[in-house]
C-alpha cells in the first residue's frame, strides 16, 4: 500500500504541476496522474482497491471541511434572490436533465446500463463544483461581489441537496416508506446529538484545549470520527460519509471552526488527492463513443444551466450582470458529482459505463470552467447586449414615434449620466449629501429599467434606451416643455469592459455630433488603460476618469499633508458633515490648478501617464 501511495502521489504531484501551469483545475491533475500510473497508463498499480481504501479518508475529510463550511444560521440571513434561487436551482436542473436523458435513451442514446444511469447523471451534473468555482473567484477576487456572493450562496444550497441525495441512496433498490423513514429519523437523531454536543460539551472541551492548536486538530478529528462511528451502530446504520457531513455541520457556528478549518484543509487536501488519483485508475480506455456522449453531456449542462439559474435570477432580480455571471461562475459539474457517481458504484446502481462518462464529462466541463469564470463578465457584455436589443425594441419605436419619454418635468436637466454603474450610483449619494440642488439637474439614460424608481426617487429624472444608438439617445435626451435642451455635461462613468462594442470612445464621438450638444458641453470619460486617456483626450473628452491614478494622487497627497502635520483635519474630519457645494468645487479646482502648472514643466516625459487634461476642467 504505501508503495502504490508512493506513485500516485509523485504522479499526481508531477501532473498536477502540468495541469497548474496552464492555469487548470488541480484536481483534473490528480485524475490524469491515476490514470498514467492506473492499467491503461504504466502499469505500475496493478489495483485501485489498496489506494480506494486509504483514499476513503479524503472524502470523509471533504465531507467534514464543507459540513464546517455550512452555516446553518447563515441561510437564514441570505436574500430573497439567494434563497430561492438556491432552493429551486437543483430540483429545476435535476428535472430537464432527466428528461433530457430518459429521451436520449429512448432514442438509443444510452448513458450506461441499468434504470438507474439517467437518473445518476440528472443528479450528478446539477450541481457545480465548489472547489474550482471557489479557486477561480478568490483569483479573480469576485467573491465579495455581488454575483460572487451569490455563487456561494447557491453552492451552500447545492451542499444541503447532497446531504439528501447520500441520504436517499442507500434505499433506491428497495424504495420503501419505511426505509427513508428510518433513514432520516435517524438522521434527525444524529443531527440533534451532534447539534446537543456541539452547544453543550464541546464549548468547555475546546475551551480547555485553546491553548493548544495542535490538540484542538486532534479533538476535531475525534469529533469527526465519534459521530461517524455513532452511525456505524447497528440501529442507526448510516454512512460514515454522511455522518462526517452532519458532524462538520454541527460545529459550523462554534467560534474556532474557522481556525479548525484552516488547519485540517492542508490534512484534507493530500487525502482529496488520493482520491481523485484513486478515480483517475478507475477509468477505462477511453472509447469514440463515450467521449462523445461526455461531449453531450457538456452541452446539456451548459444549456440548462441557464433555465436553473439565468432565469430564475432575471425573474426575481431582473439584473442581467448578477444573472450572467452567476450562470457562468456555475457552468460546470461537481466533484460531489463524482462522490455521488462512486457511491452509485458501490451500490451497484450503476455501472463501469455510466462511471467513465461522468469522469469524461467533468474533466471536460472543469477545462472549460477556467475560461467561463475568467470571461464572465464579457459574456455578460453580449448577452446584455442581445437583451437590450429586444427590450428597447417597443422602447425605440415608442420614441421613434414621436411620443415624449415618461419622465417629464420642467427642471432644466443639463447634467447627463450615460449609464447607471456603481460610480454613477455613488455620485448620486454623494451629490444628494452635499448639494441636493444638483439633483433636479441630473438625468440619467440606462439600458436597465432596474433602478429607475431608486433614482426618480431621488428626484433624477431617467430614461431607458440603448446608449449606443443615436437614435434612441436623440429622443432619451432631457427636454423641457417638449423643447430639447442644451446639455453642459455629460458622465461616462462606465469603462470599455463594462460597455462593450459601446466604448468611451464611440460614445464621446457620438454625444459630440448630437444637436443637444454644442462647444460648450463638457464630456467626462473613464479609462482604465493608460492609452486610452491619451486618446480619449485627443478625440475631445474634457477630463478622462482613470481609478487607479485618482487613487494614487488621492492617497499621496494625504501622505504628503500628513507628512508636513497637517493630515489631522484630513484623517479625522467627520464625514457625514455638509459642505458648501461651491466651496469644495473651487477648492478642488484651485488645487488642479496648481498641479497643471508643476505638470506643464514635465509635459513632455508624463503626458501620456497624466490624469489632467490640457484643456480646461469640465
């Protein structure tokens, strides 16, 4: 045994390296490194079953991590977009998947032998994969995002599912009432002595072992494994990998679970990577035919991914950013899948076939994955883009027709927002703490009915349409009494990845040929690459939003206050106080002022890297 554990570990080790340089899952490493040492590769293992049996540690520690992982009480907190979505996500996926795969077979597409395959790979692949979508979003630092957050929330709930799929398994030969009877009564007896443990005897067992990190990893496995061996008596008569999840979900809300799970995850992971090495020897020569229906599969689950999830987020939420991302981030099956698949296995549900097309397919889907989570957000520029077309459609001919947009009034609207994004959002609370007169200037024309009442509320006046049309843009532009006004300034606070084919350049050419524009009109532009500022500069833009250098300037100047003495009124000053709108306005100008003329003496060598324009500020 510890030979055999010997190459698939320096397998796994020098495949996963491989793998981990073209930016791929690890765990597709770990398979190809059981395969290259399994029958069909070297040879050097005769035989899965001594590094299965060893392998089966790592499950019941995956198990044990994502149980840890599991805060119950937190559902509770989730939003309504969230909680939904994760409720009926898998039940929806499941459904089309099932059908999708019963008329497969009735056509002679068959996904293995036996009643029990279509149903096997309905289940496996509606659920995504927690590790990889984890690893990709923490690299991509998206998982406080919003679509990030929702990610999580509905892989927390796909987590619950998996409870009660293992739950169910046992009994699919035989299903009869008195048998899940029995199943999840005990279930619920395991669940109330663990919770009962964990508020009453635990606290005064960690608490006495605090001091010492190393005996508080060794109670945590002997807490892992008293609940395993619980529903190993004869009554009870539970899995132990079942137990190890109920036994992580029980000490999810203790104080030290966090720390706990930073210490036996360096344990967890060596023991997952036997495991997947252990599945990678499990698979046979790979044929023409269950490739292809692996392929199949990929576009079954790409497909219906977005009837579980786009769907349901665009009902509930109506925001395609959140919805696209959130499709894409789970557009991939589980190495729960693959637990799920090697259980069915076991218990002779299904057979060798099913097990290599699952394996096939989630190798597959995990390769892609890397590329669905890193241009997610681009994906979301075209499917908004397709959406927006079709919504503006009855909007466009609306206005086309000669009708005057829904928001009417009699303010003259001179300041215009080009699309509603975070810093639009941001400038509009800051402009209704500071100067709320502005805000009967402002109007705002975005593709997204999302936020109108938010921002009408706030005495904005909104349009929707198409940004990038000039004929929409024409009749979304603010009027007074039917007459189009003339705008002094206009905010584009969106960059280029987030609008798409309608770049700040495009736009800044088109609001320049608009008749409610003239020299007079200030165009603000944002840019996050140091060429476009130039460019965007010398296409006419008045003043180019660049983050990182505004940040940067920020943070030296208040450097150099603080340097001098003088950062006290800067760092403590309260921040809910109102300023004089006008005041502040010519006091930042005055000292834009100042840095255009120490600017102009090294114009020549920083042009390009400025932030200021040559012209006046807008």
């Amino acid at each position: 045994m510890i030979v055999n554990v010997a190459y698939c570990t320096v397998s796994a080790g020098l495949i996963a390296l491989i793998v981990h340089m073209f930016d791929q899952p690890m765990l597709l490493g770990y398979i190809l490194g059981g395969v290259l040492v399994g029958p069909i590769g070297l040879g050097l293992i005769k035989s899965a079953v001594d590094v299965s049996t060893i392998s089966q540690f790592g499950l019941i520690l995956l198990l044990f991590m994502v149980g840890l992982e599991l805060d119950v009480s937190e559902l509770f907190k989730m939003g309504r977009v969230v909680s939904i979505t994760g409720i009926v996500q898998f039940p929806i996926c499941f459904g089309v998947h099932l059908v999708i795969f019963m008329l497969l077979e009735a056509v002679g597409i068959s996904y293995g032998e036996g009643s029990w395959s279509s149903i096997y790979m309905a289940a496996c692949l509606g659920i995504s994969s927690t590790m990889i979508v984890v690893k990709l979003l923490s690299a991509k630092m998206e998982i406080d995002t919003g679509a990030g957050r929702l990610t999580i929330g509905i892989l927390i709930f796909q987590d619950i599912w998996v409870l009660l799929l293992m739950a169910l398994q046992p009994h699919l030969d035989d299903p009869n009432v008195s048998g899940y009877i029995h199943t999840f009564g005990m279930m619920a007896l395991l669940l109330i002595i663990a919770f009962s443990y964990a508020k009453f005897v635990l606290p005064a067992v960690f608490s006495a072992a605090s001091s010492s990190v190393e005996l508080l990893l060794v109670l945590a496995m002997a807490w892992c494994f008293f609940i395993c061996c619980i529903a190993l008596l004869p009554f009870v008569d539970l899995t132990m990998e079942l137990a190890a999840l109920i036994a992580g979900i029980s000490m999810a809300t203790y104080p030290y679970s966090t720390e706990l799970n930073s210490k036996i995850k360096y344990i967890r992971d060596y023991f997952i990577c036997l495991y997947f090495v252990s599945l990678g020897m499990q698979i046979p020569v790979p044929t023409v035919d269950a490739v292809g229906k692996a392929v199949l599969a990929c576009l079954i689950v790409l497909s219906v991914r977005w009837a579980g999830l786009f769907v349901v987020v665009e009902l509930l939420e109506r925001d395609d950013r959140l919805a696209v991302v959130a499709t894409m981030n789970l557009s991939q099956a589980s190495e729960f899948g693959l637990v799920l698949c090697s259980l069915g296995k076991s218990y002779q549900h299904v057979d060798t076939d099913t097990f290599t097309i699952m394996i096939w397919t989630f190798a597959i889907l995990a390769v892609s994955s890397s590329y669905y989570i890193k241009y997610n957000h681009a994906a979301y520029v075209l499917v908004h883009r397709c959406l927006t077309r079709i919504r503006s459609n009855s909007a466009t001919k609306y206005m086309l027709d000669g009708d005057e947009p829904k928001v009417k009034d009699n303010n003259v609207r001179d300041i215009v927002l080009l699309g509603f994004s975070k810093i639009a959002n941001a400038l509009v609370v800051e402009v209704q703490e500071r100067c709320p007169a502005l805000l009967s200037r402002m109007h705002v024309i975005d593709a997204s009915m999302k936020f109108k009442k938010r921002i009408e509320k706030k005495g904005v006046s909104f349009a929707c349409g198409d940004i990038g049309s000039a004929d929409v843009m024409r009749h979304a532009m603010p009027k007074v009494d039917g007459r189009r006004n003339f705008v002094k300034l206009i905010l584009i606070t969106n960059p280029d990845s987030q609008l798409g084919k309608h770049t700040n350049s495009k736009l800044l050419s088109l609001m320049r040929g608009m008749e409610c524009c003239n020299e007079e009109t200030k165009v603000i532009c944002t840019a996050e690459h140091t060429a476009d500022v130039a460019r965007l500069y010398s296409q006419g833009a008045n003043y180019v939003l660049k983050m990182v250098k505004l940040s940067a300037e920020r943070l030296a100047d208040m450097l150099e206050q603080y340097a001098h003495g003088m950062g006290g009124a800067e760092f403590n000053k309260d921040h809910g106080a109102h300023h004089n709108v006008q005041k502040v306005l010519a006091n930042v100008l005055g000292e834009e002022a100042k840095r255009d003329k120490a600017r102009e003496r090294r114009v020549s060598e920083v042009h390009t890297e400025s932030m200021l324009p040559k012209k006046s500020h807008a």
